[in-house]
C-alpha cells in the first residue's frame, strides 16, 4: 500500500491506494462521531457495501444506509435532499461521518451533503472507479447538477481520508476503465513528460488491469493533482490547468447529450483538439501529436468526435464554465509535459484543430 | 453613521449601522464581478426593493431579482432552489455578487445559496428587520429548515459586507420590533452588564424607535457577537453563550407549532427560565431575576410560556442542537452579565425553573 498526503494545511488528509485494503483498520483512526452515514448506489451496492458496513459496524460505530440510484441523471438537489432524509431519519446529529462508496457522483453527492449537513460533518471517501480515484480523491470539490449547468451547485469539502482500492476495479466496465485513464494520461500531458514515457510502457498492463500498475499509475495521478490543489485550493489559477481537454470536451458531451460519451471519452477527444491546436500554433511537433493520439488510443479512448457543425461546438463551448468575463481561455500545451492556460489563440486555428478531428459524416 | 469590523482574518467585512444610508456610495468597493442578483421577498419587496435596484444600476451592474414568499415555512430546499433557477435563467456565472435584502429568512436562504451557487460567489446582507441586524449580521450562518429540523442544512459564509439601516425598522410590526429586543438584551445578560445598565436607561426609546437609540443597541450587539465569532467562528466553544434561552426557548417554539411564537419571544421565555435556574443554583440573586423579567417586559415580549406538560418540555429540549452525545447542556447565568456551558446542574431544580415560569391553565 502506498499512502500519499494531500497537502492542505489544517485540512491536511491521506489517500492510502493499494489492495485488498482493510477498512476497519485503516479508517478507524478518521471516522469521528458514533453515527457513520453510508452513501452509495444501487450499483456498488450488491457488491462492496456489506464489506464496509462490517468494518464499520466491528469499530462499534453505528451505521446507516443512503442507496441513491445509478446515474449522472440523478446528481440533482432532489436526489441529494434524500440523503438529508436518511441522516435525519436516522437521527444523526453534527458529530457524525459521512462515507462515499462509489463513483464520482456519489462522490460528489455525499461530500456536498456532509458539507452542508448541521453546516459541515466528517466525510470519508471510497471511490470505486478509476476516474474518480484520481479525479474526485484530490481537491475537494463536490456538488450536483442543475437544468442548466453541470457542477452548478456545490461546495470545497475535504475528505477525512480517502481509500482507493484496485481490487474494486475487477467489476469496473471497461469503457469506465478507459474513461479513467484518460484522466491519468491528462497528468501526464499537462505536467509531467516523464509519467507519459511510463504510461506509454506500461498501457498494456494497466488495460488489463494490473493492480500494481493501476495503484502506481492513481498514485502518480494523485500525487500530481494534489501539488497543484495543494498551491490553489479554491481554483483562481493553476488549478485551471487540470481542465486541459475539458472545454472541448464539453461541447462534445453536451452537443451528443449528456450520458451518451463518458466524460473521459470527451476529455480524451478534447485533449486531442487542445494537442492539434497547440501545433497548428507552433508549440509541439507533428510527433507529439500523434503521440497524444496514440497513447489514448492504446487506452481504447476516441481520438475523435462525431460531425458537429462548427457553429454549434463553438456555442457549447463558450457555454463552459472556464469561461471568464465572456472572454474563453483555453489550457493548451506549450510543450508535451507543459500546459498553460491562454486566451491568446489563433480562433482560425482552433477551428481548424476542431474539424480536423472530427469523423467525415 | 457607525462601522463595525468583524475580525475574521481575510474573511474580514465591515458592517455599517446609521440612518438613511447611502447605498450606491457604501456598497460599491464590496460589489464584485459585473452581475448582482437581489434576492428578497413579497414583504419586503413593494418596500425597499426599488431603492437598492437603483443604487446597484446606478454603479453599472447588471442586476436581476428573486422574490421568495415571505416566511420562515418557504425556508426549506424547493425555495432555495429558486434561487438557483433565478442566477442560472439569468446567466450569472461565477463572478457574481448574490445581495440578501430582508430579515433572517432572506439572509440565510440568500446567503447559503451564495455559498453553493458554482462552490461560492460574493455575498452582501442588508438585514432590514432589528433581529436580523443583531443575529444574521454576524457568524456566517447560513442555511435552511428540513421537515425533521430547523437549520439543519447549510453553510457558514461570512457576507463582503453589511448594511444596517435603522430608518427601515419604521415599517416594522410591533412584535418583530420586540422580538429583536429579545436578542439584544441577551448580550448584555450574557456578557456585558453595563450594556444592560444602558438597556435600562434607553428601553422606551428603543420602543419608540428612536433611530439613534437602536443605531446604539445595535452597534453595540454586533460588537459582542463580532468578538465571540472572532474567537470561535466554527462554533467549537464559546461561540454556544450565544444560545441562552434558546434551549428553553426551543421547546416553547416546537411545542406552540413554529410560527405561533416568534423565535425572539420564545427566547425571551428562555433566558426567563435560565435566569430562573441560574438563581435556584444560587448564582444569581432573586433581585437579578426580577431585572431580567423587568427588561423583558418593557420590551413588550412574554416572561412566561402556557402550561406545557414537563415531560413533553424536557422531550424538545432534548431533541436540540445542542444536545452532543446525548449530553444536555445548558447556557446559564454565573451572574448578570456572565454566562457560561455547563453541563452540570440539578434537573430538578430545572424542572422546578420551567414550571415557575409557565402561566397556570
């Protein structure tokens, strides 16, 4: 087992990444208050919660269950209102912990609850997907979804600890592998050169879900978002880095309807776009972008997107988030290993770099 | 005009108290990002709403408004997300200003949105009733009522600003006046006998309205609580002095149905009955006793709740908050103008200070 510290201060918490982990031990000394709130979804649940609710149950804690069901769809404040349920019904006061056990919506829902419940409670995350073992475990951001917006609503909440376990990704679908290495090769593109030339010897292995690989391969994803959470907590620079691929990504994924393309899958192809426009800038080699292409392929990820009329990816895109005072910044790359975050861009370019990677219809 | 500074580090904010204040000239440094949403109710609406609309276009923003029905029963998760609705139709993004124009309702709806709306946007109160000004002005706490509890979700936020402007308690109802009295002389109760001594001299005043006379009061309230939240903001100690009478108080409101009392006159009867068994622990003298009720009843709020069953009290009261571990725990009067959290007192004598102050049938 490795164990890696997010550094925050105060707020300061492991990550312990392994196999076969053992709860009871590990989380003893971070589950505080008597009363411990399990929430997970229907999914996880036949699987792994009767695991956990004996660790927990052995520490002689009480414990209750929240079951949400499966899905991106149900990331809403109705959904989220029935965790309030369960933790009143169960008479749960503010000295009590909240436990995610799932994916990143779970993740998500659960560390937005114990933030906002009697206004803060303990909250301990599983995550039981690659994507949210190196997504979600690192920076603290939790939240639902609105009508009109992803992520809209929401708040920082860090986690006690958090334990990721790769005995867990045995029952993971393989597009939700993939979609997970996506993000870890993100890491690799944005900042670290060296973890790219381990990945392009190692993909192999971690598509067939070697465990020592994929624990070292959320170790180094881990450990290199937590640097950059660890220098801006409340995202006001470069912690903007970390959506490299995700402004493309997310016209893809709102213009194919949410569910359709997993978020990785968009991120991947966005990457893509974001590598191409950075050599139609001059900034990388033809070789480097067929390297980004390659490595995501290898990783069964689309290095393209279905025909979108460049008009309508250009209105999604600016819809993102990331878009600040009308003006759209892009995280681009300045060298493979290197990205920055720039709204000096050729918009010519960009279109360019977004047809060129879409299918021909 | 009167500024106050709560001294929260980089979380420090102003509040301003006066008459007649000049809104555009005194919000405009605290005003952030080009976008400002109003969130206020039907009460207060026809009232002051047009006032401040002009104020923040006159400094170039861009505003829109969200008016809630007027009550503490819509203080629950449906109304809150009409405030979502409201920021997202109207496209604010995350570099907004959310301003709460109202009393403790509006305040905490508005300001618990600000928190969640896109993990945190800036936040201005004007709190336009007496208790507001004393009680939401300061601490941060933010949030909303779920059918099992009251405050039982949400966040603490300190706000960018405050502006207390006495010239809108003119169109304040009687009891609602009363009821933020409740609330100011719990501080000189709790921690400043010569504010009471002051109380003393000035309490027909301050009924009257006088507008430099609650300038005053509520200078002076604010500054105590700014001084205990400097020292506690997460409410780990100190911070519960804030809850006399509010234990009491409590069962008296949960009993009578919410809403039938108002929280400042429930309170009122609570530190009655806090008083009552500080005296019968022998800390405090009859005397003393007899000061609290006086003050009480000159601001026109009950020193005595109707016959409530003892068993059926001590079942709400310890249904409380601050209840932890099963653990009851009181805020009680060492002597006027000094309380303390204990633990420790004779339930007996408890009893006896609840029955002593409850009208015969």
């Amino acid at each position: 087992m490795q164990t890696l510290f997010v550094e925050l201060g105060e707020r300061r918490y492991p990550i312990f990444i392994g196999s076969d982990l053992n709860p009871a031990e590990l989380l003893a000394p971070y589950i505080k208050g008597k009363q411990v709130m399990i929430v997970t979804n229907d999914t996880v649940k036949p699987l792994y919660l009767n695991h956990y609710l004996d660790a927990v149950q052995s520490l002689g804690k009480s414990v209750a269950t929240c079951v949400l069901p499966d899905g991106e769809k149900y990331k809403n404040i109705q959904h989220l209102n029935l965790i309030f349920d369960a933790l009143l019904e169960a008479g749960f006061n503010r000295d009590c912990t909240v436990l995610a056990l799932g994916g990143g919506v779970i993740g998500d829902m659960a560390g937005f609850a114990s933030a906002c419940f009697q206004r803060g409670v303990y909250f301990i995350q599983i995550p039981t997907t690659l994507l949210s073992q190196v997504d979600s475990s690192v920076g603290g951001k939790t939240g639902i979804n609105h009508p009109l917006g992803k992520n809209m609503i929401g708040a920082f909440k860090q986690p006690e600890v958090v334990m990721a376990d790769m005995s867990q990704l045995k029952t993971l679908p393989e597009r939700e592998l993939s979609a997970g290495l996506a993000e870890v090769i993100k890491y690799a593109f944005l900042g670290d050169v060296e973890f790219l030339h381990w990945l392009e010897q190692n993909m192999d292995g971690l598509v067939a879900r070697d465990p020592l690989l994929l624990a070292e391969a959320v170790y180094r994803s881990c450990a290199h978002k937590a640097r950059i959470v660890a220098n801006d907590e409340k995202e006001q620079g470069e912690r903007a880095l970390l959506n490299l691929g995700h402004t493309f990504g997310h016209a893809i994924e709102s213009y194919m309807g949410y569910g359709v393309w997993l978020h990785g899958e968009a991120v991947a192809t966005g990457m893509v776009m974001a590598a191409d426009l950075s050599h139609r800038m001059g900034w990388i080699s033809a070789e480097d972008l067929e390297r980004t292409k390659k490595i995501l392929q290898r990783a069964h990820l689309p290095v393209a997107c279905p025909k979108i009329p460049i008009d309508e990816f250009l209105a999604y895109m600016s819809h993102d988030k990331k878009v600040l005072n009308g003006q759209l910044r892009l995280v681009l790359l300045k060298k493979l290993g290197q990205a920055i975050i720039t709204k000096d861009f050729d918009i010519e370019l960009m279109k360019q770099a977004i047809l060129a990677n879409q299918l021909s219809a």
